[in-house]
C-alpha cells in the first residue's frame, strides 16, 4: 500500500508532531501529576480513542465540513471549550481526604471516568479534526492499490500506535515528577489540574479556524 520510504518519512513527521507538547499531552501529564503513572498512561490511550475518531472522519470527509463550515467548527469548539472549562472547576472544587492533614490529596476519580473524559476532550477538538484532515492525505498515494480512505485509516493507526508510545512516555514521566510532590506533602493537585483544564479551555474557545 505504501514505499517504505514513505512510512519512514510519516512515523519521523508523527514523532516531531506528538512530543510537541500541546492539549493533550498537557491533560495527560496533569492527570499523572495528580493521580499517578496508570491514571496518565489511562488518559493516554483515551485520547487516541478519541484520535480513532478524528481519523474516521478524516478519512471519509466529515472533516471537510468542519473546515468549511464556519459554524460547524464553531459549535465543536465551544462545546470542547465548555468541556474542559467543567472539568477545571470540577478539579477545583473537589473533595479533601484530610485524614491525613500533612499528606491531604483530592479525592482520586475513577480510571473508567478518566478514560471517557479523555477521549470527549479529544473528540470535542476541532483543530484535531483539522490537523488530520490537512495532515494524513499528504502521505496518500492517489496511484495507489487502495482507496484514499483505506490509506488514511492505516496511516492514522500508525499515528495512533506512535502517539500512544510518546504520550505514554509524558505519563511515565510526570508520574514520577507527581509521586515526588506527593511525597513532600503537598496539597495543590486539585488547584494545579483545575488551572490547567481552564486554561485550556479558555485557549480552545479562543482558538480561529
């Protein structure tokens, strides 16, 4: 279906995109800060659901309408906005387990609720849909033995698999970086993840097509 070459070219275009830290790769690591390396790597694999998503559109052209639609790309983008501004005072608001003052933590949520916030943030990202509909068809073989759409979901599965790799790796990482902070004591988790859901929420709502 494809030249080697071109395989190649596109998992080296994919790695350079993916540890370009962006939305996602900041939901994950606030997740794994909070809650540690499993709730990360969960966060993880729920936004490439989402990504799953995206690559289906792209490949049989919902994403066209996004890109031409002013107000399709509009109401996708407030939704996602609202989405993450809900889960930043969420965070903020959450409970204290303060049977231990000295190591007070907000109250873990659940990795199957984790998993489904990650893949609405995916999905309610527009520029998502816009990036895999401007991204994927550049590695297409129109000559090729296979339909544009066929190559577009193989290469997005590719995407998907390497995405999955590096942001599983931010998960490791900032696990780690999360276990240390809650070994000295400290209290702030709550307050970090929710100005990081803000904020990017506020960043989506403002984001032009």
């Amino acid at each position: 279906m494809f030249e080697q070459e071109t395989v190649l070219l596109f998992i080296v275009a994919a790695v350079l995109l993916l540890i370009t830290p962006g939305p996602a790769v900041v939901y994950i690591v606030a997740r794994s800060v909070s809650q540690g390396t499993l709730a990360g790597m969960v966060a993880a694999v729920g936004m490439h659901v989402g990504t799953v998503v995206h690559i289906t559109a792209a490949a049989y052209g919902v994403s066209r309408l996004l890109m031409t639609s002013t107000t399709a790309f509009n109401i996708i983008k407030y939704l996602g906005a609202a989405y993450l501004i809900y889960l930043g005072i969420k965070s903020f608001l959450g409970k204290v387990d303060v049977t231990d003052r000295a190591k007070a933590k907000p109250e873990h949520k659940h990795l199957s609720t984790i998993f489904r916030e990650s893949i609405v943030v995916n999905v309610l990202n527009p520029k998502t849909a816009l990036f895999f509909f401007a991204f994927l068809p550049q590695f297409v073989n129109p000559g090729g033995n296979a339909s544009a759409a066929a190559q577009i979901i193989v290469l997005g599965l590719i995407f998907v698999t390497v995405g999955i790799l590096s942001d599983g790796l931010y998960a490791v990482f900032a696990g780690a970086l999360g276990d240390r902070l809650k070994r000295t004591g400290n209290r702030y988790g709550k307050y970090v993840a929710g100005t990081v859901f803000t904020g990017l929420g506020v960043i989506t709502a403002c984001a032009r097509r």
